[in-house]
C-alpha cells in the first residue's frame, strides 16, 4: 500500500490510497477538504473490476451530528406548549402524577442539578443549625424547663459568627424556617434593625441531623441513579 497525491484515474489503476490536494472554487475561495480512497482491485485486473470503498470525512460526521441535535430539538419543541409550533394548539393537555408535578424530567441534566442543589443547601443548613446550637443559650434555665431543648440567639450575634462561613445568612434562616426547624419574627431580617431578632432553633440537633442525612442520602441515591442512566 503506497501514498501519494495522483488522480482518480491513475489510483484505480495503481491500488493505493489517496489524499486529495486543495481546490480553488469558482468564487475565488480556497476549499480544504481531505478525503481517504480506499482501492482494492480484484485479481483480474484486465477485465477493470475495481471496488472503490469510502470513508465519512469529519466534516459529514459533524453534519450528521449537526442534524442529530436539530432533530431532538424538534421533537422537544414539538411537545413544549411554550413554543411557536403551529401544532401547539392542538395539543392534549399534559397529566402530571402529585410527585411529578413541578420537578424536572427523570434522568434529564435538570434533575442532576436539582439533586446537587439539594445536597448543598442542606449541608448548609446543617451548618447554620449547629452555630446556632454551638453558640446561642438556652432558651429557659434548666431548673425551669429541663425538657425543652431550645436555643437562642440575637440576629446580629450570629450575623457576625455566620458571615465569616457565608453571606447566605437570611436566605438560609428562611429555608430553616420553612423545615420548621428555627423560628423568628418578621418576613426578613436586616443587619442593624433587626440585630435585636431572637433567632430560636426549635429542635434538638441530634434530631437536625438525623432529618438532612435522610434528605443528602435520598439526593444522593437519586443522583448515582440519574447518572447511570445518563452513561
């Protein structure tokens, strides 16, 4: 098998492969293309029984791909009842089971950030659960009310202790709030007129933990699950 820059003619002749030089169009543009020309010529040679075999270039294979993506995007758009189809209209109305309602398709890119998300925000809740519960005072004497496990803190003492961890202070005690796990007066609190705000951590953090290490393992299960489906 020898290679080298000859003619159509000449290779299906000779048997060899071919690499094509650059050809100017007629607008003047230079066209670069590289093509293989795999030649087998059969052991009759007089008779000119020749079997030309041709491999896809690059550039067909990024066509193709090209095409791939254009056409899973039609038929995504094709079932969006947001898009400009003229067949929307026309459309059954989609049925969403209770736990599928507003969660993102399974094993979509979606999903997998939504997991991720989740194993953060509650590893950062955790966070602000425990400087609560490390630095706040209980929230009756002990001689008072030894049952009641409850902390408390000023806002603007765990603003300074949380600010050196994170700046999410707020939207943090707000996510706590709706687990039922802190509580506090007010929608939103703000540094300096809010730094009198008890801020009470309503549960034990025996208890805290053990809710978020269910809630990472379950987000955990079902990102290893959306990732196997993805490879």
């Amino acid at each position: 098998m020898v290679t080298a820059t000859t003619t159509a003619a000449d290779s299906a002749i000779l048997g060899y492969s071919v690499k094509l030089n650059p050809i100017e169009s007629e607008f003047g543009k230079c066209l670069q293309f590289s093509s293989v020309l795999k030649v087998s010529t059969q052991t009759n040679m007089q008779a000119g029984c020749v079997e030309r075999v041709f491999v896809d270039s690059p550039l067909s294979a990024k066509v193709a791909l090209f095409n791939k993506q254009a056409n899973s995007h039609q038929q995504k758009q094709a079932v969006n009842p947001f898009s400009n189809g003229k067949c929307v209209g026309n459309m059954a109305k989609p049925q969403f089971s209770k736990d599928e309602y507003g969660r993102p398709a399974k094993g979509s890119l979606s999903e997998s950030r939504a997991f991720k998300a989740t194993i953060e925000i509650c590893k950062e809740m955790l966070e602000c659960c425990t400087i609560i519960n490390d630095y706040g005072e209980p929230l009756f004497d002990p001689e008072e009310k030894p049952d009641d496990c409850r902390k408390v803190i000023s806002f603007g003492a765990l603003f300074q202790i949380y600010t050196v961890i994170s700046d999410k202070l707020v939207g943090m005690l707000l996510r706590a709030r709706k687990h039922k796990l802190v509580d506090f007066e007010g929608e939103v609190l703000f540094q300096r007129r809010d730094d009198h705000v008890p801020i009470i951590l309503l549960k034990p953090m025996s208890e805290i933990k053990r809710i978020f290490e269910e809630k990472i393992n379950i987000a955990r299960e079902g990102l290893k699950a959306n990732e196997a489906e993805n490879c």
